[in-house]
C-alpha cells in the first residue's frame, strides 16, 4: 500500500500571515491522522517563513503516524533532526531563497556528501530519503550515498500530464524500476494533485510514499479536510 503523507506547511503559512494560531498547526496535524492521513510531513526553512523550527519540536512529541522531516543538510538543520529524532528525513538540496523545491540532487558530485550525512542520520534511528530528479545515473549513484529511499521529483511529471501522460510518466517508471532493482524504496512528490494522482500510483508499482502539501490544502478549501484526504487516499487504492 502506498501511504499519504500530509505535507503542512501551507497551514503554517497561513497562520503566519495574521501572526497568532489560527489554524492550529497540532490540531491540524492531528485531524490530518484522524481523517486518514498515514504521515505529517513538513519542510523547515532558514527563515522559517512557514513551518518554524519550534514547530518540529512541537510536531514530534503529538504526531502518532510517520513524521517527516524535508531539507537542506544545513547545520541548523542537522542539529533539529538530532534533536527531534523523526522517522523519515528527506535531503533535499533547496536554496535559502527557493519558493518551493525545484530540483533533485547531484548524487554524482555530492556522493561523498551525502554519505556522511545518510550516515549519520542513520545512526540517529532515522529512515533517509533523497530527493532526485527522474535521472537514471542518478538514481544508480544515490546507491552510494547509503541512502534506504529515494523521493522522485514530480514537476514534470506533473507538468506534462495534461498533453501525454504516458510519456510525462516514462522517466519516472524507469527511475523506479532501477531504484527497486538496486534495493531502493521510492517515495514521490511535488505537484501532485487528484487529477495526476492515480495514473502514477498505478505506473509505479512498489512505490511506498507520496507527499501532498499545496494541492490537497488548495481542495480542502472546497471540498473539507477530511473529505479531501479520503479523497487522495482513495486515489493510491485504484
């Protein structure tokens, strides 16, 4: 079964714009499991512009499914995940002033990063995924890093739906194929959304993991939170 893993922080985003705690990002996280949500992800950045570092903290100790932490192996960074300790930690190489994550590691030229990063996280008692495009020398280098998982980059995937999804999916069938061929769980994200959902769960089998953050936040606005999470997870079923 391939989990859903609510990625939170467009909650946080609107709490930050009014300044108090309105919506709660701990009930929120709560409902998310209640409703059916099998993980909380979130994506702390330098300048805690949505999901604040306090807010990890706080996340950890209430969340009862897999939690998730997304970012940059800055030393800010590495420091909260040896602090919080979470079940999953995904690399991902995202610059201080990006919107949003646009692009997957370098797993050639940052191998011997890497490693001494999975490692360590490793050693922490945390699950490691990296975040790569749907680049097949990537995917066969991220061997090296020591890494248990990869998240596939979905942008294009996404992108490309629309016009022919059977070739939009193409690279990614074949990323997970040799990822599941070389020992590496796949996980997926960005982009993501009811429409593009079901089509790539059913073209990646084994695929263990999506993150959804945007899109299904931008649903629960019409259609309810929980109604919304049903939703997606209905979609992983198919």
């Amino acid at each position: 079964m391939t989990k859903l893993s609510v990625n939170i922080n467009k909650i946080a985003t609107l709490r930050n714009a009014r300044g108090h705690n309105r919506p709660d990002l701990l009930q929120t996280a709560r409902d998310c499991e209640r409703f059916g949500a099998q993980g909380i992800t979130v994506h702390p950045r330098p300048d805690e512009r949505h999901i604040r570092y306090q807010d990890v903290r706080d996340l950890k100790a209430i969340v009862t499914t897999e939690f998730n932490i997304e970012g940059n192996p800055t030393p800010n960074f590495l420091n909260l995940v040896r602090e919080v300790r979470p079940e999953q930690v995904t690399l991902v190489p995202d610059a201080p002033d990006a919107i949003t994550s646009n692009a997957g590691w370098d797993t050639i030229t940052h191998q011997v990063y890497l490693l001494g990063v999975v490692q360590e996280l490793k050693s922490l008692g945390c699950r490691v995924s990296i975040f790569l495009d749907p680049d097949l020398a990537m995917v066969k280098a991220a061997l090296g890093t020591g890494t248990d998982r990869i998240e596939l980059y979905t942008e294009a995937y996404a992108s490309g739906y629309a016009a022919n999804r059977e070739a939009a999916v193409a690279p990614y069938r074949a990323a997970a194929a040799l990822a599941h061929e070389l020992g590496l769980g796949v996980n997926a994200g960005h982009d993501l959304d009811l429409d593009n959902l079901a089509f790539l769960h059913q073209q990646l089998p084994g695929l263990a993991e999506v993150s959804i953050g945007h899109a299904l936040v931008c649903d629960a606005l019409y259609l309810g939170l929980e109604n919304t999470i049903q939703l997606y997870r209905r979609q992983l079923k198919s």
